[in-house]
C-alpha cells in the first residue's frame, strides 16, 4: 500500500465560499484554544486529545455557531495539536504556535464523509458534510480508497487534497544509477551529461511580483488597495510555486522512470539559505549579495525535488542515496584530484593534475555518483590537504603532495 494525494480546485458557490471560510475559521479557533489550553494546564492536568475532544462536546452544546460546523474537521483539529505536541516532546519540532488567518485557512474531513462523483469530462462533484456537493476541475482521474480530504484556501481559491492508499507493488528497480548535482546556474545537472534547468517563466514572473511589491509599499496600510495589491503579490507567488512544483515533478518522473538508484548531495539547505546580516557587534559582509544567493537557492527549491523524488523512486523500486557534499565541486571526476584551482568559473572545469575538462556541473555529478559505492566516502581528496585547497590559493608542492599511485588516484 502506499499513499498517494490528488489535489483538485474548488468552484464553489457564493454561499458555499461563505460556509468554507466559517469551518476554516472555527477549526482555527477550535485548534488556537487547544494550544492556550495545553499550554497553561496540560503538565498540570496532562490534558490530551481524549480531554479536549470532550471539552469540545460541551463547547458545542453552548455555542450554536460551533455546532453549526461539521464536528469531525473540529476533531481533526485537535488531532493536529495533539501530533503536534507529540513532535514537541520528541524534540521533533519547535512548541505549537496558534494559527492565523490568512495563512491557515483550512479543514480536514474523514474520508468516510466524503463522496465524490464525475459530472462530465472536465467536472466533477464532491459533497462535504454540511456543505454540500462542490464541483472539482477534473484534471486527473482519483485512485484507491480515500482516506481523509482537506480543503484550503490560497491566493487562488479553494483546494481540495484527497489522501488516497493505493495497492501497488513496487517492480524490480532498475540496475542504471545516475549521480544529481543541484545548483544555481543549473537546477539539475545529471552524471549522464544532460542538464535541467527552471522554466524562463519563473524569471518573468518575478519582475511582475517586484514591480507589484513596489505598489503594496506604496499603499496606506489597511486601506483596501492595499490589500488588493497584496492579493497580486500572493497570487503571483502562488503561479511560481505551482510552475516550480511542476517542473519538480516532470524531472523526477523522468528519472525515476530509467534509473534505480539516484545518489544527491546531503545538502544543509537550511544552513546554506541563513542570512549573513550578523548582529549588532559584528555586522556581516556582502549582505546584499548573499541575500541574492539565498534567493536563487530557495527558487531552485532543492529541498522540494529530493522530497518529491524520494517517494517517485521508492513508488518504482528504486531509491534515494544521499553523500557527503564535501568539495564534489573541486574533485576531478577522472583522476580524484582535489583543488580549488580546477574549478576554473562557474561552468569550465580543468583539472590541474591530469588535464580533464567537462562541465563543472557535470563534472561533479559524477563524484556524487562515484561516492555512493566509495570504500572512501568521507576522506575523499584528504591525501591533498582539503582544507588548505579549498582558499584556492597557490600551494607548494611540500604542502599538497601528488598521490604516489597506492590510493585510488
């Protein structure tokens, strides 16, 4: 079994819109008391999702406005707080914070309440407890047994997403592997040479956005002008989020789909995105700069392709492999020679020990590739110094030896 989401757009009516935004918002509020709840008697009491469930059985015998919304989305509100407290307690994540409006608009139903039906090629229905049947742009065809649905909204209307499980067998992964270095010139660069990269639509798409966050600075704060322009701004960044999910998982169909085995960088992205602004005492340098880079990275979304990979691959038989990131970018792919000075510029890589010349991005999709069977994982390229090539400067010959032809140079 495995479990599968599709995600479809809402039309709802007037009255239906008016309805999806009171669930959202008493499920929000359901969630925020359950939060301020826990928080200020739940070590006392040890309060959990039992208590709080019965405590929301006599929250609705008093507040007609409540019990007029579905009780189940109100359960599974607390159901998030509670799997929330216990990621809490594991040290998983950080404490619940309360949600937002404008940011969590949004309820779940089980899926035993929920129907679906196809009204014609491009239409079809779904019926939500007490609201009714909603029609869904039909865009692809629903799988295996619903499991739960949740409806959102965004800068673009209301969502549905369908949790399905879905019998499968995994086939025999294929024997091919292929070694993926993600980067910033190119989003995807391949051990086989070829080479991915982000649509030209993103770029265009970010002028708009930064001519329109220009008119919302411009705007008197509340005033509903300003608010229509924030609106743009949202929708603008929802169409790059919809147009870089898509080319994420166009890419990682077509790899998963000819190789078994796919072998990525143990990238820190988190780490990498952090600001250089420093603090008061000690400013940074080049904020302006690094800030820039932190954008691009993100806009990559490197994070996003090795989640939607992962389970593409697992979904074939195939698997993800992650190695360390350590100067794959300086190592020659043909004699394992590391040094800052073969990385010529962003793009031409010539090894200063045995003449090889490809592709810097190329080049280093083959270490990554060549790393995940190394008896020498970690300690690749430590025979030169590491640390000392890395500054790219000139180094004597006394400091970064040639390897003397025992080792796998």
């Amino acid at each position: 079994m495995i479990a599968r989401g599709f995600r479809f757009k809402l039309d709802p009516t007037p009255e239906q819109d008016a309805l999806l935004r009171q669930f959202a918002g008493v499920c929000r509020l359901v969630y925020n008391l359950g939060v301020e709840q826990r928080a200020t008697w739940g070590r006392k009491h040890r309060i959990g999702y039992v208590s709080q469930a019965a405590d929301l059985t006599r929250l609705r015998a008093e507040f007609d406005w409540i019990r007029a919304v579905s009780v189940s989305c109100q359960q599974q509100a607390l159901r998030d707080l509670d799997r929330a407290f216990q990621n809490f307690f594991a040290g998983r994540a950080s404490f619940p914070r309360p949600r937002k409006r404008g940011v969590n608009d949004s309820c779940r139903f089980p899926g035993r309440e929920v129907e679906t039906k196809r009204l014609n090629a491009k239409w079809s229905a779904v019926r939500l407890p007490k609201i009714g049947w909603v029609k869904v742009r039909d865009t692809r065809p629903l799988r295996g047994a619903l499991k739960n649905a949740t409806v959102s909204l965004d800068a673009t209307g209301w969502h549905i997403s369908l949790a399905c499980e879905i019998e499968h067998d995994a086939p025999a992964p294929r024997p091919e592997s292929v070694g993926i270095d993600r980067g910033v010139a190119t989003t995807l660069a391949l051990s086989t040479g070829e080479m991915m990269r982000l649509p030209e639509s993103l770029e265009r798409i970010e002028a708009q956005k930064r001519k329109a966050q220009k008119v919302v600075a411009r705007r008197k704060r509340g005033s509903n002008r300003r608010r229509r322009a924030q609106a743009r701004v949202a929708r603008l960044q929802a169409r790059q989020a919809r147009i870089r999910r898509d080319f994420h998982h166009r890419a990682t169909l077509d790899i998963a789909r000819r190789f078994g085995v796919a072998v990525l960088e143990d990238l820190n992205t988190r780490g990498m995105s952090a600001s250089a602004r420093g603090t008061v005492a000690e400013p940074g340098r080049n904020v302006r700069q690094k800030a820039g880079l932190n954008r691009v990275i993100l806009n990559a979304g490197w994070h996003l392709f090795a989640t939607i990979l992962a389970y593409k691959m697992e979904e074939r038989g195939g698997q993800v492999v992650t190695v360390p990131a350590r100067f794959t970018s300086q190592t020659c792919a043909a004699c394992g020679v590391v040094d800052a000075r073969s990385r010529e510029s962003q793009a031409h890589f010539v090894c200063v020990s045995c003449g090889h010349t490809d592709h810097a991005d190329t080049n280093a999709a083959i270490v990554i590739k060549r790393r995940a069977n190394s008896a020498l994982l970690d300690v690749e390229g430590l025979h030169q110094q590491p640390f000392e090539a890395s500054t790219g400067r000139d180094l004597t010959g006394s400091e970064n030896p040639r390897p003397s032809g025992r080792g796998r140079c």
